[in-house]
C-alpha cells in the first residue's frame, strides 16, 4: 500500500477537527445567505420531495453562480414542484407518442419528446451545459418507472442508479436531504482543503482529488453532515475566495497552515515535516514551483497548465421578412439532439475554415442558405453586420454575423432540420443560447 502523505497535509488530531466543525458550523449558523433550496431542505417533510428539492439546486448550481441560478431553480421548482411531476409530464409524451398532447399534430417521430425538450431547454436557456436539464429529466423518469417513486437513500446508491448523479452530487443529496454523514467535494472545497493543509501538487490530479475526498469524508461533521457540507462550499463561495481571500474574517484561520505560513514565512513545524518540500511528497507544490511569498494563500491550490481553447469560426444568418401582422420575423433552425447547445435554436449557422476571406465566406453561406429556401441566393444581398465573440468552456468562439432580407414566401423544407420563424419577442422567449442572444 502507497505511504500515507505526511502530517503537513492531513487532520490528524481529533481535538482539532471537533474544533473546526464547531468554527464552521457557529460561523453557518450567523452568515449563511437564504437560498429557496435550502429553505426547501429545512422545511420539507416528505424525504423524496426534499432530495427532489436539493437534487435540482446542485445540478444547476454545477457550472453556475448562485445568483444566477435563484430565479432559474423558482421557476423549475414552480412548473416542476415534485419528481413525479416532472417524470409524469416526459413520460405522457414518450408513451403517447406522435401528435400526442402536448406536442402537435404532424409531429414527426423524431420529435416525440420534442415539446416537453423544449419547455425543458426554455426554462434551462441562459444556464449554459444544456443536456443537465435533459439529464435531469431522465433521471426522474428512472426512479417513477424503476424504483417506484422512491429516490435511492445513500449517496452510494444515487451514484449507482441515477444516470447523470455523479460522486459531487450524491453525496450533497444524500447529506443535505437524508443526513448521511458523507463529505462532498467541489471547487469550493478543493480550494479550503487544499489551503488549509498546503497541499500544492496538482489539484485536478487523481493522486490528490482521492486524498481531499478521503479528508471531506473524514470532517464531516457526524450530527449536521448537510450543513457542514453547505458551509465548506459557502466559505470557499463567499470567504476562501480564489483571488482575494477574507483571512481575517474567517472562521478556521487557526486551523489553515496556508494562512500560518503566510504570517510566519515558513511551514507549520508538525513533526514529519521534514518530509515534506523536500521533493517526492506526493501533495506538496513541484519543486520547480515553490512557495511564492508574494501570493501568499493563494499559492494554493496549483492546477497544470489549462489547454488551450479550441478555436472556432462560425458563419451566421439573420434571415428577416416581414410576417402577415406586420412585424419582422426571422428563421431559426433547431441544432442536433447531441453535442455542444443540443437542441436548442439559432439562426441558420455553418462552421467557417480559419481565414476564409470574406468573399469566400459569402459564397459558402449563400450555397448553405439556398438548401434552406429552395432558392439560389445572391452574394450582393448578404449584408456584414460584424462579429460576435462567446467563449465556452473548451471553445473560443467568433460568430460572424450577415444579414438578409427577403421579400416574398419562402417554403422551407420539411427533411431539413426543425425550423420555424418567430417574431422579436418570440425568438428571446424560445429556447437560444446566450450565444444567440447576443447577436440579435
Ligand atoms: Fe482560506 Fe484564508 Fe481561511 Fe485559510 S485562513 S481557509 S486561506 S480564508
């Protein structure tokens, strides 16, 4: 078996870690910010609608601020209140099937989940990571159809049955709803843990993603897991934050060696130490990047270097006319059920080759929009109305972006992907990404 990792990075002492639980917990209880998740957890007696409750919070708030997802989470929470309403809704329609109410007549087979997809996409719209919604909803057909109703009570089992729980999620659910005293692991938590104990090699390494899971489980306070857990992530979210952190204020600064080492200039003596900085201690900083005085605690935690963004060149369309009330209308066209904004709207769009003048461009986005119209398009009419630049996670995206007028009816082609055109205000109300959004 590998050597444990030297006392510098481990909470070895009990005495300690019943101190800082109780730190933690008393600093919680004072600061905490009101979120309708928790209000949901604190209130709600039925334990299925109370995971149901925090299971929505955590698979929003992956990816997303607080801020942001609190109005999103009423929303759902409103059209959505319980897991069986959500799975009853996408079951009616996977076993209706075609022209089923809710979606219309003429639906065509592919698009048997289509209306529930998009209420779904819609209220998921401006969240970012789409297929969590879609995910979400699988999940909730999952447990009314297998496991009659029931949400899995341990945070071993969510992981097991549900698709899309993963180890972060089931062990929130399981501690926040049911009370099982399991640690949880997020961003947040990487950076407390990894500051607390200077635990400066790789942080997105396995090495030491196991060893900081192996310590949450350890913290965990036995008789409040749930709020131990929230106030692990609430510290890292509004105190242990990554660029300037609040050490004064904090509530277990007697317990973090960054913080120590920082006032003192050098490591907290503990007696394996010497182990430690010395090269071959698997969780200290490499020893080509030491300890640099001048960012003090936020020397930790170190990540290796990101990849680079891939980047991206997209030709984009925005094809008006103008609709028999009077208002201009414009085309949009659905993206593919899989792969980056699955199935959400945006205007007739083809990936452009790195350089391609802006000639050449005219003419690969007129031979893409004459397959739309059934009709050739001249070059002259594509109006350059400029670029727009998004940056996804792993993507750096330019959309460039023309317009088009038309006059007359256009007849657009069924075999070709879901289109349809919508109005200003329809087209903001519609399931488009934050992308999209920008370029109207
Ligand atoms: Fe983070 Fe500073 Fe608190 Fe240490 S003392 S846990 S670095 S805020």
């Amino acid at each position: 078996a590998p050597a444990p990792p030297p006392a510098q990075h481990l909470f070895n002492d009990p005495a300690e870690i019943e101190a800082l639980r109780g730190n933690l917990l008393a600093w919680y209880d004072k600061c905490r910010r009101d979120l309708p998740w928790r209000t949901l957890a604190a209130t709600e007696q039925d334990a299925d609608r109370r995971a149901y409750a925090v299971w929505v919070s955590e698979v929003m708030l992956q990816q997303t601020q607080v801020a942001t997802v609190i109005d999103y989470y009423n929303r759902w929470m409103q059209k959505w209140p319980t897991l069986q309403a959500l799975a009853q809704a996408s079951l009616e329609v996977s076993t209706a099937g075609i022209g089923c109410s809710p979606c219309p007549p003429g639906s065509s087979s592919n698009t048997r989940l289509c209306v529930l997809e998009q209420e779904v996409n819609e209220l998921w719209a401006g969240l970012g990571y789409y297929s969590r919604g879609k995910r979400l909803q699988e999940a909730a057909r999952k447990v009314v159809s297998e496991l009659a109703g029931r949400v899995p009570r341990t945070a071993e089992d969510l992981q097991k049955l549900l698709p899309g729980v993963g180890r972060y999620t089931a062990g929130a659910i399981a501690s926040i709803s049911y009370g099982q005293a399991t640690g949880v692991v997020d961003g947040n938590v990487i950076r407390v843990l990894c500051r607390l104990r200077c635990i400066g090699a790789d942080s997105s390494s396995p090495a030491v993603i196991d060893q900081l899971w192996d310590m949450a489980n350890a913290l965990v306070d036995r008789s409040r897991p749930g709020d131990f857990n929230q106030a692990l992530m609430e510290l890292g979210a509004t105190v242990c934050v990554p660029k300037a952190p609040l050490c004064g204020e904090c509530p277990v600064k007697q317990h973090c060696r960054a913080w120590r080492r920082k006032l003192f200039g050098k490591p907290t003596p503990v007696p394996d130490v010497e182990n430690c900085g010395v090269g071959g201690c698997p969780l200290c900083p490499p020893a080509a990047e030491p300890w640099d005085s001048s960012l003090g605690v936020t020397n930790f935690p170190r990540k290796a270097a990101k990849k680079q963004p891939r980047v991206v060149r997209t030709a984009t369309c925005v094809l008006e006319r103008r609709g028999c009330r009077g208002a201009l209308e414009y085309l949009v066209v659905q993206r593919p059920s899989s792969g980056l904004l699955a199935g959400l709207w945006e205007f007739p769009s083809l990936p452009l080759a790195q350089d391609l003048q802006e000639e050449k461009q005219r003419e690969v986005l007129a031979d893409h929009l004459q397959a739309w119209m059934g009709k050739p398009v001249a070059t002259g009419g594509l109006q350059f109305i400029g670029e727009i630049i998004h940056i996804f996670s792993h993507i750096h995206q330019t959309y460039v972006i023309y317009s088009l007028s038309l006059d007359g009816d256009v007849t657009l082609d069924p075999a070709l992907s879901p289109s349809r055109w919508v109005t200003e205000e329809e087209f903001h109300a519609s399931a488009v990404s934050t992308a999209m959004k920008k370029v109207l």
